[in-house]
C-alpha cells in the first residue's frame, strides 16, 4: 500500500510473477513527485533531481522508455549566503565536510579563526569513529563549531530539513563514517570518502518536463501490464487472515470498510500511518516505526524578469540556520536545468527545518513576501512576477543517532513472518534513487517463490 515512488517500484517489481494492487489514500499518485507550471514552464513542486551515479533511478528511467528525457544541469557551481553575502560553496566536501582546506579557505566561507581551527584537524591522530552519534558533535569535536554551522549543517538541511545536532553520522554520512574508521585526521577522511565515491558523469539528473511524470508514467504502465493501482483509498486496518495471508480494511471509518486480501502486504508508508496500521499486530514494531520523526517543509517557486535577477548565477545557494533567514536554500532552476530556461528566470526556495513550525504557519502571501525579501537581500532581485506556493507537511524522515539500529530491529521484528515488508523515505534513504531501490528490495522480499 503507498503509491509514492518506493511504493510504485515495489509493485513494479512484482508486477511479472504476481497479481499486484496498489492501493493510495489520496487521490493520486507520485506522493513527493508532483510538477505544475510556473512561467509557462513545467516546476517540480517537491523533488526535482535524483542521483544519477547510482544505477536505481537512472535504469528505472530507461526501462520506463523515458532515457531520452534525461537532463542533467547545466552548471554545478553554488553558493553559502553566509555572514552577509554569497560565497562559493568550496569545492571537494563530503556533505559539508571539507577535503581541501586551500580551497575552503579561498572561499572565506569560515572566518579567519574558524579556518584556523578547522587547519588544527591535519594533527589529529587516535580518534577512531566508533559508536553511532550526532553530526553536530563528531565533526564540530575534530573540525570546529563554524563547520558545522556554516557548511555541514546547511547541507544536511537542504536534504533531510534536519540539523546537525541530531542526525545520526551513520545514517546521513555513511562515506564520512566508513573513511573514519581509520581515525586521525577528518579532513583526510573526507578524501578517502570522495576517493571512494563513484565518479563517472554528472552527480545529479532530472526528467524534462519534470520529475512529476515519473510516477505517472510508471502508473500507467503498470496499469497497461495489468496492475490494480486504486487511488482515493485509505487504508484503515491491517489484519491476518485464517490462511496465513493478509487482509486490509479500505476506507475513512465512516462506513463499513471495503476488505482486500493479499497473500503479501507492502507498507510503503510515512512512518505514523505505517505505525497505525502495524502496532494491533506487532507492538514493538510498530514503536520503532513511530519513532521515526519528520520535518515539514514549503517550496516557494518565483519568476522574475531575466533582468531582475541577473546576479542568479550557478545552481543556487544554501543558507546557514545561524544566518536567522526564512529560506535555507534556493535552487536557480532555470540556470541550473537547459529546459527550463526561458523569458522569466524561475527560482525555487526551501522554507522548513525541523522543530521550526511558526514560518511554515504563514499564510501563501507572506511567504511569497518573505522569499522575495530575502532573494532581494542575497542576489538583488527585484519583486517576483509569478509565484507558487507547495506545501510538504511530514515531508523529510529525521535519521537521528541509532537510525540505523532501529531500522534492523524493525526488519527483525517482522523477519519470522511471511509475505510482510516495509520500505520507503522512513528506513534506507530519503532521496528518489534510495525510495526506488528500497521498493524494489521490498517486492524482492515479498516475491513468490
């Protein structure tokens, strides 16, 4: 159940050797994934690229017939909107963590005492990463607190919404964790972990047209293959049945309820309602599950006169929590991606990180305000001409310290049982290649044998 892109890689998965129904509680399909158009060009309104280094997306992509829609951006430069202007993001970081101080310090992102603590790191010996801790801690310990604020914890933000001081290192920077291992310097774990990393092509890549058509494409062709995708549908009970199989109760409790019974059950879904739905059968699964909080967040997508933002040059900028901004980053998407450049420069910014709820209760206008103010503060630009505003409540699963941990007892709790598994954003990693992946490994998990 889910039909999120984990929940529709899973149902793809299965869809040649079982009668597969995918059931949505809302009345489509793509749960992160949806584009609308801005500036007469269509924007993603949630996700816009997914790894492109990693085989999931990418061949997910060709095997839908969609290769040739593949786009990848145009510039790979950023920025740090930090201590009152732009400065470029440096180059070789591991999540924020850098590799090469020349040009971490080149890029003055850092102030001068800052720099020289994190160059006291290049001494360092002993100091193994062992047990599983906060981001925040770990790398502010060996490199400084200004790494941490300036460049890790924004960068961290602008994938789970999330800070510093509470995500988990094993869980959000596994290449960190591993080339640490080793102990001694931070800065030269980091090039280990680049060194490691693949590195063939472009790191990031999107559809043409826009990251919405995915799923949709990929619900049709289920649906051509013979898949029952339902939407519209929540699921409200979860139950065995006499025969070992599985049966759910659709509908919202104020009817009778609709009874399907399955031979086997995916629960592609947010951590509560998964939670809900497990904790009459498995408690003490269902506690882990529910232990997985998220953070809400907003896109405020704006057009502007080519002219009006000249100065949005590269792909965008993030912006340091400790700088007290609405936006924690904006993406100059139609400088970043060849097909959505245009008359109109389109620029989308990320309002939301987690434990901040009082600016995503703002209503759409002053949002739109907001933005605006601050693109005009980092890159001059002038009042937008065309706005929108995407709301994500419980968008982005917070990996904080044991994640790891919990996901194995959670797999554990529901080992011994037969045609039951789990996937999505709340266990193996939040973006679009990780939800693939991890719905396909669900459907493996559950195939008939």
């Amino acid at each position: 159940m889910g039909g999120g892109i984990s929940g529709l890689a899973a149902a793809w998965e299965l869809r040649a050797d079982a009668a597969v129904t995918v059931v949505e509680a809302s009345g489509r399909l793509g749960g992160k994934l949806a584009t609308s158009e801005v500036a007469g060009r269509a924007v993603d309104e949630g996700a816009e690229s997914f790894l492109a280094r990693v085989p999931d997306a990418v061949g997910l992509v060709r095997e839908l017939g969609l290769g040739d829609r593949l786009a990848y951006p145009a510039t790979a430069s950023a920025w740090v909107w930090t201590r009152g202007r732009l400065r470029a993001l440096p180059a070789r970081t591991l999540l924020g963590v850098p590799a090469d101080l020349r040009t971490l310090g080149r890029s003055r992102v850092l102030s001068w005492p800052g720099l020289l603590r994190a160059m006291a790191d290049l001494g360092r010996t002993g100091g193994r990463f062992g047990a599983d801790q906060a981001v925040g801690a770990f790398v502010g310990r060996r490199l400084g607190r200004e790494v941490v604020e300036r460049l890790v914890d924004p960068l961290l933000g602008g994938v789970y919404a999330g800070r510093a001081d509470e995500l988990s290192v094993a869980a959000t920077m596994p290449a960190l964790a591993a080339a640490a291992a080793r102990g001694g310097s931070l800065v030269r774990a980091a090039r280990r972990g680049l060194a490691a990393a693949p590195s063939a092509g472009p790191v990031f890549a999107t559809l043409a047209g826009g990251l919405g058509a995915l799923p949709t494409v990929l619900g049709a062709r289920l649906a051509a293959e013979g898949v029952v995708v339902r939407t519209g549908h929540p699921v409200r009970e979860l139950a065995r049945t006499s025969d070992g199989g599985w049966r759910l109760v659709l509908g919202d409790g104020t009817a009778g309820g609709e009874r399907l019974d399955a031979d086997a059950v995916i629960l592609a879904l947010p951590a509560a309602p998964a939670a809900r739905l497990l904790r009459p059968l498995f408690p003490s699964v269902a506690a882990g599950v529910a232990g997985i909080d998220y953070a809400s967040v907003a896109i405020v997508t704006l057009a502007y006169p080519k002219g009006a933002a000249a100065r949005a040059t590269g792909s965008g900028f993030l912006v340091p929590a400790v700088d007290h901004r609405l936006i924690k980053a904006a993406t100059f998407a139609s400088a970043k991606w060849a097909h959505l450049a245009g008359e109109l420069a389109v620029i989308r910014c990320s309002v939301g990180r987690y434990g901040d709820v009082g600016d995503l209760q703002r209503d759409d206008a002053d949002l739109v305000a907001g933005a605006a103010d601050d693109l005009a503060a980092a890159i001059g630009a002038s009042r937008p001409v065309e706005s929108r505003v995407s709301r994500w409540g419980g968008a982005l699963p917070q990996y904080t310290v044991g994640h790891l941990d919990r996901v194995t007892r959670i797999r554990a709790g529901l080992a011994g049982l037969s045609g039951i598994a789990v996937c999505g954003a709340a266990y193996d990693g939040v973006g679009i290649a990780a939800c693939i992946r991890s719905g396909r490994s669900a459907g493996r998990a559950v195939m008939p044998r």
